[in-house]
C-alpha cells in the first residue's frame, strides 16, 4: 500500500533536465540587441556616406541664392540652363548623385538594425535600395533636373528656324513633365525610412532618432504622392531628410568606431 507514495517521493525528488540556455525563452523586442560589430566597416562607409549626402543637400539649396529655381516651362527652362548651365549642372549632379550615398546608408543601417529585427530590418533596408535604384536609373530629380534637358538647351541656342525651336521646345515640355511628376522612387525613400525608424522604437540608436524618423517617413509619403500639389509645403520633409541622414551617419560612425569585446 505504500508504493504510490513511494513513487511520489522519486518522482518529486529526481533532479529535472535543464534545456540549453535561451531555449524556450522569450526576449523582448530589441533587448540586448547591439549591432553586430563584425561590420564595422560597412558601419563607417554607410556613416560617412550620410554626411556625404548632407553637403550634396546642402550645396544646391546654397546654389538657390547664385539662381531662382529651375522654371516648369519648356522654352523657360532652355532658356534657363543657357543663362544658368554651371548652376543647372551642379544641382543635377547633386540631387541624382546623392542616391549612391544614401544606398550605402540604407544598406549599412539595415544591417545595423538586423538583430533588432531582421524581417523589418530587410524591408526597409529594401524599400531604401530599390528607392535609390530608381532615382539613379531615372537620372532627373524635381524640379525641371535632367540630363536631356542640358543636350536640348544646346540644341535650342543654336536652331535656326521657329519650327526646330517649336520641337525642343514641345521635347523639353516631355521630359519636365515626366520629371516633375510624382516618383515611386521619393515614396518609397520615405517608406524606408519609415519602417527602419519603426526597428529604431523597439531598440537601439535611441527613441529619438526614431520619433524623427517616424515623422519624416510619414510625412515624406504624404509629400512626395502630393509633391505637384502641395508646393512650397515640401521643403518641410526636404529639410528633414538631411537631418536624418546626418543623425542616421553620426550614429553609425559611433558603432563603426566601438572597440569590440575580447574574444573569450
């Protein structure tokens, strides 16, 4: 009769099997989640790309005082890269040319912010790069910027005829048109930045990078889907995006320059 409890008594004091450690545990989103420092380079590359898309920002709206802005009129804006080439020039190469810094930036925070969480760390690691991508293969940016426009200015100065004018002219209306139309490319920039500002709030560079963020990337798909609409009104995310950049950058110089733990 005194078996059951016997075998209650074994079975109560045999030792239990521990699992391996961390299995069947549950972390929070972000915690304890550092970058992992094996991409330090690739760290300081995407931080020194940030401030390198900063001045590219930052020396076109400079060029704003040398010249107004480029005009959204066919015969306007031929006369304008003739009276402004330098100027026109500058602004062009700055404002496509900063998408191969900013690919860097999305690639190295996307990167950065894996062990936070890797899928949205993916996604909006993607939605930066394929962003640039397109500005890059597009190469025009608003307003009225595109390499065709300078070969038709050339073209314009010396036609001899109203008829040759006519046709540079009705040809310059098609590109401004197609550039100053609203871009998959600006929107999902915004989109990037909005999901990667989103891994930011559950962890690592800080809540207020990440608030930032969140409002430049909502703002920034409102701005860029209603960029012919809402006019003056953009230059309110435009002057948020180099802040973010250069946050972005210093943040990133900052992991690229941690000393790493000794190996055990």
């Amino acid at each position: 009769m005194n078996r059951p409890t016997q075998s209650r008594e074994i079975t109560s004091s045999s030792p239990r099997r521990r699992s391996p450690a961390g299995v069947g545990r549950r972390m929070k989103p972000g915690a304890s989640a550092g970058p992992d420092l094996s991409w330090q380079p690739l760290y300081r590359i995407g931080g020194y790309a940030a401030l390198v898309f900063v001045v590219l920002v930052l020396v076109p709206v400079a060029l704003v005082f040398a010249a107004p802005l480029p005009p959204t009129q066919g015969r306007a804006v031929l006369e304008y890269i003739a009276a402004n080439r330098a100027v026109y020039l500058v602004e062009l190469v700055s404002f496509v040319g900063l998408a191969v810094p900013a690919l860097l930036v999305f690639g190295a925070l996307a990167v950065a912010l894996s062990r936070v969480n890797k899928a949205l760390a993916a996604v909006g690691g993607l939605f930066g790069i394929v962003s640039e991508t397109i500005a890059l293969a597009l190469g025009s940016s608003p307003q009225s910027l595109h390499g065709g426009l300078v070969v038709l200015a050339d073209s314009y100065a010396v036609a001899g005829t109203d008829a040759e004018r006519a046709g540079l002219i009705a040809a310059a209306e098609a590109l401004i048109a197609a550039t100053n139309a609203v871009s998959w490319g600006g929107i999902l920039t915004a989109a990037g930045i909005l999901v990667l500002s989103l891994v930011m709030w559950q962890g690592l560079f800080g809540r207020a990078l990440a608030v930032v963020g969140l409002f430049a990337g909502v703002l920034g798909v409102v701005s860029e889907a209603l960029r012919p609409l809402i006019g003056p009104a953009y230059l309110v995310y435009g002057l948020l995006l180099p802040l973010w950049f250069a946050w972005v950058g210093w943040k990133l110089l900052k992991i690229g320059a941690a000393n790493r733990a000794p190996a055990p």
